[in-house]
C-alpha cells in the first residue's frame, strides 16, 4: 500500500489516542511488517528532522504509555537515516531519569534543541546530555548549564539562556563559544558586571537580547539559583524574588533591582546589529515597579 495512505490510515486510527486502548494495540502496527512500522513512525515523529516529544507529554507522564512512546524513539532512531533527528523539541513532562541520557546518546546530529519555558527537567539531567551534542548551533537551556555547554559544544552561533547569571557563568560565556552570533537572555537575572564580562568575550555579537533583564548584586546569585527550580523565567523569577503577592506581602522578603551601568554597556554593545533592550525603570510595564 501507498506510504502515505497508510499513514492516514494509521492518523485516523487510535494509534495516538492514549487512555482508551492498550498498549497491544498501539505497538501492533510495529509488529507486522517494515512499511507499517515506517508509517508508524510517520505518524508519532512527523518530521524526520525534528524529534518533537511535546504531543506525547501526556503519555510521557504515564507509565505504562511512556513505554511505548520510548519504544517508538528508539525505532525512529534505529530506523531512519543516521542524519535525520538534528531538533529536538522537549515536553514540559519529566522523563523517566534514564531516558534523557538514553536520548542524548542516539542522536549525535543534534543541531538545535529547544527546552521549553516551565519544563520540568533536573539541571543534572541535562549536564548528562550535553557531552554527547557537540554539533549543536542552537540551544536554548538554563544558563546553570553554560559552563557544561562552553566545554563539549564548540559550534553554538546561537545561546538562548534564561535564570541567573553570575559572574562565573558571565566568565565561562565569554571564555568559551568561539562562534557565538546571537545571544538571547531576555528575563535573565544578572550580576552587576555579568553583561560587561560577557560583552568583553564577544565583539563580533549580531544579536543580544537583554529585554526585561534585572541585575542584583553579585552575593545574591547563589540564592536565586538555589531556588530557581522551574523554566518558567517570568513567574519563577521576577514574581518569585523582586515583586510581592498581595497587599499582605513581606516587602523586607524581596529583591530590588539595581541600576545599569548604561554608559558601559552601551559603549561595549555599540557594534551589535540588533540590541534588544526594555525600558527598565522608566518605560517597561513588565519591570519598572520592580526597582
Ligand atoms: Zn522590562
């Protein structure tokens, strides 16, 4: 039968209808013969290039579905082209703690992979994958990770960070990234000199986005990212440390945040196409009453 009939085929069966049929039924199709399986495969990984966990973070959540849905990774690995499987898109669901390594390990081409903001995922989990991704260019993770990242990934153009950055991981950007075009920390929390640091190590930067940053100073990192437990970097940031809840709120409990160095920062970002920037104190709704 034509592949992409049967494809549909499988679309309009129960094969990604989870909670209401076995397991029997969903890894049946694997079962009969290699051009079912590749169907299959079509149906729970649509693009051979993009390895896109998001739909089934459902069943990811379930034990008994995210069985199945490892048995169709590790197919779609083995099945297709060694190439193919160079994105990979991460549900907001924790995996089982094996599988993030399990994943790493099989996809070597890895380019781009995009974690999600409120993604449940250890930071430990993640120092586990990234030995094996050196061919990423693209990458959007906790900025606790860059140091991990500047050691095993030496093609990065793009870094997309979010949480705090102290002036450590300011020192392992700058050291590290030799390629690094675009750098995007939009909600970041910085140390006063984190910005100046990072923008001593890349003079070539065509993009930097800095919008709704906060800097603090540098002895209050640590507690930010001991206690920065989510991705979400608007809720689990600004509203957690710089703004209180209610009219009841302790306000001794919460951070202000401390002026830019405007003058030094404008002078060492002067060459960069695009600097993107709010209005901080002055002109931002998202920061302003956060000073
Ligand atoms: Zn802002």
């Amino acid at each position: 039968m034509d592949h992409e009939i049967l494809v549909n085929i499988m679309k309009r069966s129960s094969l990604l209808q989870w909670g209401c049929r076995t397991g029997a039924i969903k890894t049946g199709a694997i079962k009969t013969c290699k051009s079912w399986l590749m169907a299959a495969l079509d149906v729970f990984f649509p693009s051979p290039n993009i390895f896109d966990l998001r739909p089934h973070a459902h069943a990811l959540a379930t034990k008994s579905h995210r069985k199945i849905v490892i048995l169709y990774m590790t197919l779609a690995i083995d099945f297709r082209p060694p190439t193919s499987g160079t994105q990979l898109l991460f549900p907001k669901t924790r995996l089982p703690r094996k599988a993030y390594r399990f994943v790493a390990k099989r996809l070597p081409s890895l380019t781009r992979i995009n974690l999600p903001a409120g993604a449940k995922i250890r930071v430990e989990n993640l120092r586990a994958m990234v030995p094996y991704w050196s061919n990423l260019e693209h990458v959007r993770f906790p900025a606790s990770v860059a140091d991990s990242l500047g050691t095993h990934c030496k093609k990065i153009h793009t870094l997309y960070l979010f949480g705090a950055i102290g002036n450590y991981i300011a020192s392992t950007i700058a050291e590290n990234f030799p390629l690094l075009e675009h750098l995007r920390i939009p909600y970041c929390i910085l140390s006063n000199d984190a910005l100046s640091i990072m923008l001593d190590g890349h003079k070539s930067l065509i993009t930097l986005d800095t919008r709704h940053c906060l800097c603090v100073d540098e002895v209050l990192i640590p507690r930010i990212f001991r206690n920065y437990q989510h991705c979400n970097p608007k809720t689990a940031v600004h509203r957690r440390f710089f703004k209180p809840r209610g009219k009841e709120g302790n306000h001794r409990r919460y951070l202000k945040a401390n002026e830019w160095n405007e003058d030094e920062i404008l002078r060492k970002a002067a060459g960069i196409n695009k600097f993107l920037q709010c209005g901080r104190k002055n002109d931002c709704s998202e920061c302003s009453d956060l000073y």
